[in-house]
C-alpha cells in the first residue's frame, strides 16, 4: 500500500479563495482524522470520520472549514473563503485499531 | 481527558551519545501511549506504543520506551544517536473509547557531528 495520499503537497493561495485539500486513506482503514500543526498551537485534531460518517467536528475552528468523505477512499477538508492565519501543514491520517498512519501533509500559506 | 506534557522543547545531542526523551500524561486510568516521529516535510510515523503488559517496549530504528505508571511518564530512548534521528518527536496519549490521540507539544532534537 502506498500509504495515506494528500494533495497538493503545497498550496499558496489569496486571501478569499477557497481552498480544497484531499486525501486518500489506506485501503481498509474505517477511521481518518484531520489536523492543523502550526508552530503556535501544535497538533490540532479538526475532524474524525468512522465508516465515512463525521462522528466528532469540534475541532474545525470555524464555519469556513468543512470536511466531507463521500466514499472509504477519499476526504477532502474545505476552506472557504481562506484567510492568513489558515496556513499551516494539514495532514490526514488513517487508522484501524490504535495505529495512526499520517500522511507527508499540505502545507498551506494564504498570502 | 487526557492530557501529555513534553518538557523539553529542544534537544541537541552528539552523534554516538545516548538520547532520552521525556513525556508525562495525565489520565485516570491506564492509557495508550505512543511515540511518534517527524522528520522535516514529512508527516508523522510510528514509532512504538503501549498498551499493557511489559513496560519496556522496543521500537523501529533501535528506540525504546518505558512505561513507569507511579511516575505518569513514558520516556523513549536510544543508546547511541545517529545524525538520521534528527527530528521531532511526539508523545501521544489515547485511551479506553475514546477515539482521539492527544499530541504532546513535540521535542526537537538536533544531532552533532
């Protein structure tokens, strides 16, 4: 297995754009989480997904984010409209029992 | 819930010298306890976990951890460093149902020649 995919693996983007990052989780992993690292705040859980259903949103900072996952094989975690202090790396990570596999992450600069 | 507390932010250690990272939780009863590293641009791997049983657990790359339950402490170590161990490393708490992993703040550790 190719392990967790994330695209792009970069993004810089205006202020006010919306903004769509992705992910392909391993092969049958039933849960997949997103989060935020930034300098400041570390590693920030945003949303976790169990059979592709959202079971846990408190994380997503905003109403700007969103996060969908409309199949087992595929997340996309949604920023609209993107503003400076969104950038961070964003990784996705899936899992089955306690193991987590992260993905290499995007890393995000609204200017 | 649970909590982790990494104490050191930066470590440097000469290459061949042992390394010992140090990490505490706080959670009321026996927790899952992971390390994880980071090298730069890329995400996160596994190093080892525990969940029971022996408190010495052995990981990838020649690490090793130790659960000590008095102590709320899960500290990783190495006996002799490798300039390829330079990068972050996180300690991550889980426990029972609860899905969520909490990440400690993360320890830099630098390599010297």
């Amino acid at each position: 297995d190719a392990g967790v995919i994330q695209s792009p693996r970069h993004e810089v983007t205006e202020m006010g754009q919306e903004v769509t990052l992705r992910c392909k989780p391993i092969s049958g992993h039933n849960s997949l989480f997103w989060y935020r690292q930034t300098m400041m705040r570390g590693l920030e859980l945003l949303i976790y997904f169990n059979n592709n259903v959202p079971i846990d949103d408190s994380g997503m900072p905003e109403d700007r984010f969103s996060a969908k996952m409309p199949n087992a094989s595929f997340s996309t975690l949604k920023i609209q409209p993107s503003e400076p202090r969104d950038s961070a790396v964003y990784f996705c990570a899936s899992r089955e029992g306690w193991e987590a596999f992260f993905g290499q992450g995007t890393r995000l600069t609204v200017v | 819930a649970q909590s982790v507390t990494q104490p050191d932010i930066h470590i440097t250690v000469s290459e061949g010298a042992s390394l010992e990272l140090r990490c505490n939780y706080s959670y009321g009863a026996t927790p899952y306890l992971f390390w994880y590293v980071q090298s730069p641009g890329q995400g996160l791997q596994l190093l080892l976990k525990y969940f029971s049983g022996d408190t010495l657990v052995q990981g990838i790359k020649g690490f090793e951890a130790e659960f000590k339950r008095s102590q709320s402490s899960f500290n990783l170590r190495k006996p002799s460093v490798h300039w390829s161990d330079a990068a972050e490393y996180f300690c991550a708490v889980g426990a029972g149902n609860d899905y969520k992993l909490s990440f400690g703040a993360g320890t830099t550790v630098t390599v010297r020649a």
